[in-house]
C-alpha cells in the first residue's frame, strides 16, 4: 500500500500525520532530530495565574498520538535529499548518517521543516548584545519549562548568575529589518513576550518591566493585545524602539526618543530580552529544487503548482510566520485537503 | 408538518459560505426557534412567512456580521470606504485605534485606502493615525509601499489627536501642530454580532467574556464552538476574526467535510440517564459544556446525545439524582497509599514528560476531566483510607472541557468546608493545577508530598 511522507515532526507535521492517520492512511514521518517536537519541544507554560493562551497545552497530545499510531512510521536522525517522480507518486531518498536508503511507493508529500529562529541564524547576535545581562525570549523557556510557582510554590529561578530586579523586552528583533534579513513581522514575538512579561509579573510583584514596541500586534487567534493589558498588570509601554545601548557596570542603559515630549531619555534596566524572529527554516534551495517549489522574497515556501495535481503539500512554519494554533489549524486544513483530492482522483 | 423533512449537509445562521460542493440552507438569526439533535443530524426550527418550518443539517455555521461602533460622528466607516478617486483637493484622513487597538483587518483596509488613493493622484494628501500597524497577509509590503508614496503615518497616543463632532481634526505634539479637515475615515470598533444571547439559549452554548459564543479557550481554536458540528464565523466568533477570515472558512469548510465522512463518539463509554430516577431539574443541561443533552419528550426524561457527548462526566458528578452513570465506571480500591486524581490533559501529560515517574507508589486514577469527581466520592476515598487525596486539574481557563475545572475546585471546596463542620481535617483533600509542561514542578510538589506522608 502507498504512504503519504511527512517531512519534519515539528507540531505541523505531526498534526498533519496524526489526522492522516486517523482517517486510516499510512503514513512515513522523517524526522532529522532524534525526538519529535520540532522548535517548541522544551517550551513552558507561560501562564500567571490564569493560562495566557500559549497554546502549549495542545502539543504533547498530538505529539504522543503519534508515537501510539499504528499508521504512522517515523524515521529519526533521517532527512530526504532527494525525490524521484514514479508513474504512480515518488519514491523518496532518504539519508541517516552516512546511510542512504529508497523509500518507494509515496503516494503524496507534506513538507513541514518549519523556520529556524534568529538567535540560531549565524548573522544572528550582532556584537552590541554579547552580554550575559542581555537574553533572547527563547533563552526563557528553559527557565519556564524549570517553573515551580505553580504546584510548590517556588519563585521562577533565574538561569543567569544573577537575580534582575527589572527588566526590559525589546520587540522587532530579527523582525521587520533589512539588514536583520526578515523585512516582515514576525506576528509571534509580541504575544510570546507579553506573556514571559505576565509571568514575570506573577513571580515578582516588585520588579520594574518595561517593552518598547514599535506596532504591538495581535497575538493569535484569541488575544488581541493592547496598552490596557499592560498597565492592568504595571508594565510599562514604550512605543518606539531604542535607538542606542549603553552598557555600564551596574545596569545597561537604553537611549530612546521620547517622542512626546521631543527629547531623548534613558531607561536603566538590570536585565535585556531580546524578542527574536521567525526565520526561513534551513534546506529551502533543495526543496525548491527537488520539489518544484518556489522561495518568496522573505525566503520562505510556496507551491508553483496546486497540490492537487503535483501531490505536494506545505504545512507550518516553512510558509510564513505563525503561532501553535495558526499552525495547527492550518495543518489540519491541509490534511482534510489532501483526504479530499486522494478521495476524488480515486473516483475518476 | 409533512412526515420527510429536508436534510442538508450545512445549515448556515447567516450568511452563507461560497462553497458549491455541499447542500446548503440559510436560516435568518430572527427566524430561527429551536435546535435539537446533533452532529450528523441537527433539527433546526424556523419561522417561515406564517410557517413554522424544519430542516435537518449534519452541521451548522454560524457567521454573522460584526456589529459596528463609530468612535466619532462624522465620518465614514473604514470597512464601508470607497476609495474617492475624484480630483479632491481635501486631503483623506484615515484613523484607526482610535480608542482602542484596531484589528489587522482593518490595518489591512486602511493602507489599501491609502495606497488606492495615493497612486490615482499623488498629490493629494493622506494622513493616516495610528498607533500600532497591525500585520496580516502583505499589510508589512503595503505599508511599505504607502510610505514609499508618502502617506503621512503620525502615531496618535505620541501626541493629542482630538476629533470634533464637525469631523475637524486636531493633532498636537511637541513638534507638530496640525489642523485638518477632509474626507475623514474611521476604523470602526468590532463588537459582537446582534442576538447572540439568542443563539446561545437555542444552542445550549456558553458565551465568552465579551458576549462573542466563543469561550476564549486554547481547545476552541479556531472556530470551534465547545458543541460538536457547530462552528462560528466573524460576529460570532471573536474580535480577531476578521484577521483570520481566510484560515477560518477554509478550515470550518474542511472540517465540515471530513464530518460528512463520518463522525465517532469521543470515547468507548456509554453514559446513559436512568428516566426513572430523573426529575429533569435540568441541572445537567445547565452545566455540560458541550451542549450534549437535551430533553427526551416522550420519557419526561433528559438524554446524553452520544455523539455530542465529549465524555467529560461533569453530569455524572453533578447530578442531585444520581441518575447518570457510565459504563466503564469502575469501583477504585485504593491500598492505602497516597490517592491522586489526575486529568488527562495536564498532569497525565506532564507524568509522561517526567524523567522519572512522578507518581511511583502512588494510586492513580486518570481522568477525562477532574468534573468527573463526585463528592461522595472524595467523602468514600478519605473514609476508606488513611492517606490523603491528591486532585490535579488544569491552569485556571485551560481546560477542555471549558469549565470543568472550576467545577471540580468547588467541590473539593465544599467538601473541605462540610469536612470542617464535622470537625475533621480538610487539608487531607487538595487541589491544585498545572499545565503539561510543568514535569519539574509536578515531581518536586509530589517529592515533597511523600516527605509530609511518611512523617
Ligand atoms: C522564541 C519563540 C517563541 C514562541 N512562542 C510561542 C508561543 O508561546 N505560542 C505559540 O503559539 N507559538 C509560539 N512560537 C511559534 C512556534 O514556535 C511555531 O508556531 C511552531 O514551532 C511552528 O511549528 P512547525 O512545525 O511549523 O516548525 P518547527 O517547530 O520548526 O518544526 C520543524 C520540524 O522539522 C524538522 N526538520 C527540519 N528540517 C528537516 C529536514 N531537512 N529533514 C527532516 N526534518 C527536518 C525539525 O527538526 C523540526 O522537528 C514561538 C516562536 C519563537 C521563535
Ligand atoms: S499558558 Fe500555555 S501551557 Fe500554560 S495553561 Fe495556557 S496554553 Fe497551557
Ligand atoms: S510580532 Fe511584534 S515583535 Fe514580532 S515582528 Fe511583529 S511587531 Fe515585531
Ligand atoms: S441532573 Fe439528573 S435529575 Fe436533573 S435533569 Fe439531569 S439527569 Fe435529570
Ligand atoms: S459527560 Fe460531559 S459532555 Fe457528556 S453529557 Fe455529560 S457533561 Fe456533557
């Protein structure tokens, strides 16, 4: 029986696989990690005293689901370098190590590899922000997954060396620059932010938080964020971006223009959290090239041809910046179309 | 009424959707009188001219248009603006986020104002207040573009911007001073679509917050409506609907579908009411969050519509009858170690994420839902047995079953209140809750539970 492939076991993919499954299909899911999860695989829960709508809670189901599905045959350490158009379908290259194998008779592919984020970029960290006072969001999650407020009662433990008493995010980082290389919004970073902030918040009544934001976005499908959130929860609201880092001993110090009154000011801060942006995933010129795709001028995915036809679907991150739900859902979209072509060429 | 009833793939509350695959009907909000039934075979009542009418529908969308709010008089709406491409001289003024942050959407309709007008006739000016761009789909290149065409961005909370009733606007700031009058557009703000206190009645829904009939709950994304095969668009749905308009209809349609194919019961448990023991107080309607049970006319009885059921128990629990029960409901015998009762969605979760299994020496009864525990049964489990009970639910408005967590709290608080009352100790039961990402926390709370128990 021919297989529907699945390229990356991120949440995209494995939600794609794990409706597939579901509605009887086999499926092949290659991974080139040896643990399925993609870049959320160690995120935390990033709730105060209410959820924040992170969206975590609904991964580890889908993740687990597909572990337990008996259509679903995952490959680990495993990546695809190749496809080879049949009469009927592909057949798939694969390489593990230094192993190659064939993976013949796919019906269809889902592409899924999602994006990779800024601080792994190696343009990544410019020099001005080498400073152990000053973090990326992700350097977070650790810290977060770590959490112990809720159950035992303990203080978020800071990973740093030191214990901040304010800090500052700073929004549209590896976002919304050329010479970032990412000329588009992220559309994630604002929530994810306000959100470790709200946490933050929670832990520590008595810390001073501030985020400058140059155009603060709505973050996801049910939070709609605005200046009310914060002042409700005392962090303070800058709408600019700082225009110089001034690194003293006892604090860093941020320059900005204080737009309202016409003047420069400053803000001293113990502790600096960069956002960082959703960038094209890594791989894009070989699927492009060996799936007949096409990289938009932010480097990201589309399909030339309808998936209808050429049997090559894209799911997640690999298209566009999104969030868990966003991607979630379109996943599921994607694999109810491909139910439904396989449904109607089956007819004709 | 004839005996054969139309049936139809989709009943839309609404407006429809552009689809030319399935069998539609569209039913007015003011017509509709009742729903009963669900998913695969909802019966719909309307009022049809003097007729009371009926359809059958597999599933029902329910999309409904934003209820609109101008901030000022005076001017137009930005989701009605038509682009004046006259040789105006006045200037076209554009303000969203005027009291509070505009969706995307409306950013979205705003630069194409803009641009429209600025590249018919780049002399005139445009002046466009704001104070956060929002993005969605290309907003960040037309941004971009408008700039490029000089349109005048001018962030309002940075400075004054006030707006007479005659539609003059005035900006001030430290360095700017600005007196404007012209074609003045104003992003409305979105408010929920009309009736929907009706609609939630018909359906047996719970409204969110802000009186959408979507719950702001992460398992509700993205238009979900917590009752199975009924789905809500735009005005029904959210304040960020429009923003995600695409997404949702292709995924409402999509999931449409796939119920056409065939629909199964969440678990392999039967929970049926016993019509003898029922007094239809109609508790159980009140409180299932899935909108799964409805009265059985013939038995003067209520009856858990299996399909619709999303197997939470919360009924069970509730019942003042004890009329509900479930097939697989099975007699724990605890040893006398430590009790836990933990749900499926948070802790069981975070137990398979633990390096080492939180819980080893512990009795644990898994649960759909933590609503699943009745009262009785915290009351059997401490008379039972020497150790305490452990109850984990999910974080406070992250639960799927929407409301059984806070279910669950009040009657672990009304257990521990009776328990007082007899003098007995009403820290031998607890409750706490966690999300699945929080192994660490979980082993450590329950390292330290051990301690307590063994001193
Ligand atoms: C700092 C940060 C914080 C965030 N916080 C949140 C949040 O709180 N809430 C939220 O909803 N969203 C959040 N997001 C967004 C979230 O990370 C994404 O929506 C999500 O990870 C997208 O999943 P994906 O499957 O598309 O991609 P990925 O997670 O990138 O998964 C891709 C998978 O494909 C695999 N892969 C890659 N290349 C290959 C290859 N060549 N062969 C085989 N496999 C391959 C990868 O190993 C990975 O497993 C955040 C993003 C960032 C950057
Ligand atoms: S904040 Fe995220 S992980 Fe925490 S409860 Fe809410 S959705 Fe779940
Ligand atoms: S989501 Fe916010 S922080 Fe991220 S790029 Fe967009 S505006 Fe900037
Ligand atoms: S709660 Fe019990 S007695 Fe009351 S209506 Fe429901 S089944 Fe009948
Ligand atoms: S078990 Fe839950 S979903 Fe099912 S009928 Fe009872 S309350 Fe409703």
């Amino acid at each position: 029986m021919s297989r529907i492939a699945v390229i990356g076991g991120g949440i995209a993919g494995c939600t794609a696989a794990a409706e597939l499954a579901a509605a009887g299909q086999q499926v092949l899911l290659i991974e080139k990690e040896d643990s399925l999860g993609g870049n959320i695989k160690n995120y935390g829960c990033k709730a105060d005293s209410l959820c924040t709508r992170c969206n975590l809670c609904l991964v580890d189901s889908v993740f687990n689901q597909v572990h337990q599905e008996e259509n679903i045959e995952v490959l680990f350490d495993t990546t695809v370098i190749d496809c080879l158009k049949e009469d009927e379908g592909f057949t798939l290259i694969t390489s593990s190590g230094e192993l190659e194998e064939q993976q013949p008779d796919i019906s269809e592919v889902i592409l899924a590899t999602g994006h990779t984020r800024w601080s792994e970029l190696e343009t990544g960290t410019p020099e001005i922000f080498r400073d152990e006072r000053i973090i990326w969001a992700s350097d977070f999650e650790d810290m977060l997954e770590g959490r112990q407020d809720q159950l035992t009662g303990q203080n978020l433990k800071f990973d740093l060396g030191f214990e901040p008493e304010s800090a500052v995010f700073l929004q549209c980082n590896g976002s919304r620059s050329l010479q970032e290389k990412a000329r588009y919004c992220s559309k994630v970073c604002c929530g994810y932010n306000y959100r470790i902030a709200r946490v933050l918040r929670n832990n520590f009544p008595e810390m001073d938080l501030s985020m400058f934001f140059i155009d603060m976005q709505e973050a996801g499908f049910l939070v709609n964020l605005s200046r009310e959130d914060l002042k409700e929860r005392e962090i303070d609201y800058y709408n600019c971006k700082p225009l110089r880092l001034e690194k003293e001993k006892d604090s860093l110090i941020l320059h900005y223009e204080d737009q309202q009154r016409g003047k420069m000011a400053t803000l001293e801060t113990d502790l600096l959290v960069l956002s960082e942006g959703i960038h094209p995933g890594s791989n894009h010129e070989r699927w492009a090239r060996i799936f007949n795709l096409q990289e938009n001028e932010d480097g990201f995915l589309r399909t030339i041809w309808s998936p209808a036809e050429s049997g090559i679907y894209l799911a997640g991150t690999i298209t566009s910046p999104g969030d868990i739900a966003t991607t979630m859902a379109e996943s599921k979209t994607v694999a109810y179309k491909l139910l439904e072509n396989k449904l109607s060429k089956a007819k004709v | 009424m004839s005996g054969s009833i139309e049936q139809y793939d989709v009943a839309y509350i609404g407006q429809a959707l552009p689809d030319d695959e399935l069998s539609q009907v569209t039913i007015p909000v003011s017509a509709l009188t009742e729903c009963r039934g669900e998913i695969g075979d909802f019966t719909l009542s309307f009022q049809a001219e003097d007729d009371l009418k009926q359809v059958r529908a597999s599933n029902i969308v329910i999309n409904l248009k934003h209820q609109e709010e101008l901030p000022v008089d005076c001017c137009t709406s930005l989701l009605e603006a038509e682009a004046n491409l006259a040789e105006e001289e006045e200037p076209l003024i554009i303000v969203q986020d005027y009291q509070d942050l505009s969706a995307a959407a409306l950013s979205k309709e705003g630069l194409e104002l803009a641009l429209e007008v600025k590249e018919s006739n780049p002399a005139r000016e445009v002046y466009y207040f704001y104070q956060a761009m929002r993005f969605m789909d290309n907003n960040d290149e037309l941004y971009e573009k408008a700039r490029e065409k000089e349109v005048i961005f001018l962030k309002h909370d940075l400075g004054d911007l006030e707006i007479t009733d005659k539609g003059k606007v005035s900006y001030q700031r430290e360095d700017i001073k600005l007196e404007l009058t012209g074609e003045l557009t104003v992003a409305p703000e979105l408010k929920p679509a009309a009736k929907l206190d009706k609609l939630a009645r018909i359906f047996n829904i719970t409204r969110g917050p802000e009186g959408y009939l979507q719950v702001d709950n992460i398992y509700l994304q993205p238009t979900l409506s917590g009752k199975r095969g009924v789905y809500l668009l735009a005005g029904a749905r959210g304040p960020n609907s429009l923003t995600y308009e695409q997404e949702e209809i292709q995924y409402t349609l999509q999931e449409v579908k796939r119920n056409l194919t065939g629909v199964e019961e969440i678990d392999e448990e039967e929970r049926t009411v016993d019509d003898q023991k029922c007094v239809v107080c109609y508790t159980c309607y009140r409180l299932c969050p899935h909108g799964a049970i409805q009265r059985d006319e013939e038995l003067n009885s209520m009856k858990i519509m299996p399909l619709a059921c999303q197997a939470c128990n919360l009924c069970i629990s509730r019942c003042p009858m004890g009329a509900i029960s479930r097939s697989g409901e099975d007699e724990q015998q605890p040893k006398d170690e430590r009790q836990v009762i933990i749900c499926e969605n948070s802790a069981a979760l975070a137990r398979e994420k633990a390096e080492t299994d939180p819980f080893a020496d512990t009795v644990v009864t898994e649960v759909p839902c933590v609503s699943t525990v009745k009262k009785e049964e915290i009351y059997q489990r401490l008379a039972n047995h020497k150790s305490d009970l452990l109850i984990l639910g999910c974080i406070s408005e992250s639960c799927k079953h929407l409301t059984g967590h806070d279910r669950c709290e009040q009657v672990v608080n009304t257990a521990k209140e009776d328990l007082e009352k007899l003098d007995l100790d009403p820290d031998r039961v607890n409750y706490h809750r966690l999300s699945p990402r929080m192994a660490t926390d979980l082993s450590a709370y329950l390292a330290d539970w051990k301690g307590e128990v063994l001193q």
